[in-house]
C-alpha cells in the first residue's frame, strides 16, 4: 500500500544550529503536504504546508522543500531552539474520487540540545 | 475563540464496557475526523465525515462508532468489541469537503486507558 515515511526517527541538535527532518513519500499523485508539530501530551500544530506546484515554501524559521522527481519531502527548522523539541510529522494529501485523503508518517522525535 | 475541543482529557473504562469521547468545534468546518495514536507511532484514521449525517470508515474503523447529527459535533463510541482500545485519541477538523486540501486542526486528545 501506500505509505509516508521517515528516514530518521530521532533527531539531536544543539540549540542555535539548524535542523532537518526528512520524509519520503510513495503516492506521486499526492497534491497537497504539510508538517506538524507534536509535543508531549498535546494534539499535532501545523507548521507549514506546500502544494505539488511547488517546491519550496517559507515561513518563520521553517523552510519545507519539495522533491517530486525523488517523492522526498523535507522540513528545515532555523536556529533551533529548545522550545522546538517536539515529534514532527509529515502528512501527504491524495484527493481520492473528492475526498480528501490524509496518510501520517510515523514521525520524528526532534531533541534540542542546549 | 475559535477552536476544537475534546473531552475529557484522560477516561478510564473497566475492560467490557462502551465509552464516548467528545468533539466539538466552532470552526464552520464541514470535515471532522478521528484519529487513534498508539506510543511512539503515527496517527491511523478511525472515521471520517465530510458533511453531517455522512461519515466513512478509515484504516480501523472495526470497534468504533460515530455519529455527526450536528456540523460541530462528531462523538466517537469505542464499543466492547474494541480489542485494544488503550491508546491516544485526537479528533481533527478541516475547512472543505470537496476540492482543494488544506490543514487539519486537531484538538488537545483523549487519553484512554482500560483497566
């Protein structure tokens, strides 16, 4: 089946540099991905998003590239900081018949080191 | 504020016995979801409703009931039959129902333990 994945389940940083979750995808027909951030307890934060019509997208901090042509996603977090420790999950988009179907991956656990 | 929220935040259930968790939002969001998220992995859809009085199973929907009588409420029922049904439950909603994804938000999550 399809599947979302991540080529790095435990990430250690020191605080100030900067970050990079990956994740690779197996749908070429996903539209639409996004990245969340989850911290202990809580529920998923979206971060960033980007379409297929893109490849690159920034937000504060955050950088999300897009490799279609590899099915690779990537998230980039600047100057890391430790209130940035968190689990982060990629999601891929597939519109299915008009439904809107969503696949997880299993995430990365992002650990700041101060 | 607008937002999603669920409750309560930790539910215990005696092994046999039906639960039902709640979410609401006042987002004006046709989509709702239900999501189950066991340690250390990814979150498995459960149900899904794209419009109220409709509703799809997901991935693992054996165990599970919903209903969506209202635009801002999509309850799920872990019934008996649910073999492991210890886990972290999230809810999530979304702006559309056909046409152009976007972001799903989520709400803070029910933890469920069965004794």
């Amino acid at each position: 089946g399809e599947s979302v994945g991540l080529h790095l389940p435990t990430l250690s940083v020191q605080e100030g540099d900067n970050s990079i979750i990956n994740c690779a995808y197996s749908n070429s027909a996903s539209d639409y991905f996004i990245w969340y951030k989850q911290e202990s307890g809580k529920g998923p934060q979206f971060i960033i998003d980007i379409r297929s019509n893109m490849d690159k997208r920034q937000g504060q901090r955050v950088t999300v590239l897009l490799n279609k042509t590899v099915k690779h996603l990537s998230l980039q977090i600047a100057a890391t900081q430790p209130g940035d420790s968190a689990v982060y999950f990629c999601a891929e988009n597939l519109n299915s018949g008009g439904y809107q179907k969503v696949t997880f991956g299993t995430g990365t656990k992002l650990q700041v080191i101060p | 504020d607008g937002g999603i929220t669920q409750s309560p935040k930790y539910l215990f259930r005696k092994e046999g016995q039906n639960v039902t968790l709640s979410c609401e939002q006042n987002l004006n969001h046709d989509a709702m979801y239900w999501y189950r998220q066991d340690p250390g992995q990814g979150l498995r859809l459960i149900y899904y409703s794209q419009i109220v009085n409709d509703f799809q199973k997901g991935d693992i929907a054996e165990g599970y009931s919903v209903s969506r009588e209202k635009k801002e409420s999509f309850p799920l029922t872990v019934t008996s039959a649910q073999k492991n049904p210890t886990a972290f439950y999230l809810c999530a909603s979304s702006i559309d129902r056909y046409g152009r994804a976007n972001e799903q938000f989520f709400g803070p999550g029910t933890r469920l333990t069965v004794l």
